[in-house]
C-alpha cells in the first residue's frame, strides 16, 4: 500500500503508539484523522480530530460516517485492566472483553465496506504478545487479546477479495502509560514499533512482529 497517498483513521491517536502512528503517517504525507473522544484534548498539527468512542458503536458509526474517504484503518485502540479469569469480577473480564476484542472489531466492520468503496487499502489491527503469552494475573486482557488475533486472521481471509489487507501487529510492552507498571528495561520506544508496523502494511505483510519480545514469543510457541 501507498503510505504516502493514503486517508488513515488512527484510534486512540492522542498519546502512546497512537500519536506516534498518526505523526509518521503525516510525515508520509498522508491525510489523518485522528480519532479521539474527546476532540478538544487533541494537540497534533495537520491531523483532522474525529470524535471516536470505540466501545460506543453509534459513535462508531458516526465517525465512519465523518471519515468516508478513508483507506488506511489504523486500528490502535484499547486498554489494560489487569483481571484474573479466575478470581476477578466477571463484569471486569467482560470489561477487557469488551474494549479489546469487541470495540476493535466493531471498529473494523464500520470502515471495512468505507475502504472497500474507496477502492481498497488496509487495516493494521494492533494487538500484543499477550495474544500468545497468557500470564494468570493479566488473564482477562490475554483471552480478549487472543480473540482479536483469531478475528484477524479470519478477517483477512474475508476482506482479501474485497481489496482490503488485514495486517496484525504483534509488540511487546512499550514506554506508554499502558505499560506504567512495567520495568523500563522491557519496554521499548513506540515510535521504533510504530515505523516497523506502517513499514509493514506498505509491504503488504500479513503480519508484523514489532520487537525482540514478538519475535522470541512467537519463536517459542511451538515448544
């Protein structure tokens, strides 16, 4: 895909991997909607601010609406509530469930048929090596993130004919708020992951593995 003589959506545009994905898109020279919810809070130069709550599908809806000329979906959005399946409240595992599986795919089918009407382009799905690594404490988000990992691949089988690419990113913990409690000598920069993952969908992959975590986890599934 052509980066450069793209319109790209960006959700959760305003801070962490977002705003890096929405500042090199437009050091590309593409258009930009920065999607947020609250439209007021944006501060980033050149990007057109759409108000977006992904877990809200009539402001989904709106926003794809808004945004009809997209062809670059860059689907970014999501949180962390650390929740044991076990011991948690179901409402918090529905929770995860919710914002990181649900929200993102509800995303997906609004702009879908929007870039399949634009002549096609791509979708980058961000997920985590929390789809494939599953710790007790984080249990809630590693189901909900393995969930979007097999709705991916399953969308890319769908959408292919339509002209639509469907690439996963799969990262380790970066410097971001999500990953405050994390140590910083497993963290790396989001601006490094953001230029591999857009890298990524110019090349067509199907699938990005963004750092040395992605590739040492996904080595090691077979063992």
């Amino acid at each position: 895909m052509d980066i450069s003589n793209s319109v790209a959506l960006v959700t959760g545009a305003n801070r962490g991997l977002g705003r890096h994905f929405a500042t090199q898109l437009l050091e590309h020279g593409a258009k930009v909607y920065a999607g947020v919810r609250n439209p007021r809070t944006l501060d980033l130069p050149g990007a057109v601010p759409i108000e977006i709550d992904i877990t809200d599908p009539d402001a989904v809806e709106r926003a794809a609406k808004a945004a009809g000329d997209v062809t670059l979906l860059v689907n970014n959005a999501g949180a962390l509530h650390p929740a044991s399946v076990l011991t948690a409240s179901m409402d918090d595992v529905r929770r995860e469930m919710e914002v990181n599986y649900f929200a993102p795919l509800t995303v997906i089918r609004a702009f879908a048929p929007v870039i399949e009407a634009n002549g096609g382009g791509a979708i980058l799905n961000a997920l985590s090596v929390l789809a494939w690594y599953h710790a007790g404490a984080l249990g809630a988000h590693n189901a909900a993130k393995a969930a979007s990992w097999a709705a991916t691949d399953a969308l890319r089988e769908e959408l292919a004919p339509h002209g639509v690419a469907v690439t996963s990113l799969i990262m380790g913990w970066m410097f971001t708020d999500l990953a405050g409690f994390i140590p910083d000598d497993q963290k790396v920069d989001p601006a490094g992951v953001a230029r591999v993952a857009l890298d990524g969908v110019a090349a067509g992959l199907p699938e990005v593995l963004a750092d040395a975590t992605a590739q040492r986890v996904k080595s090691s599934l077979s063992a």
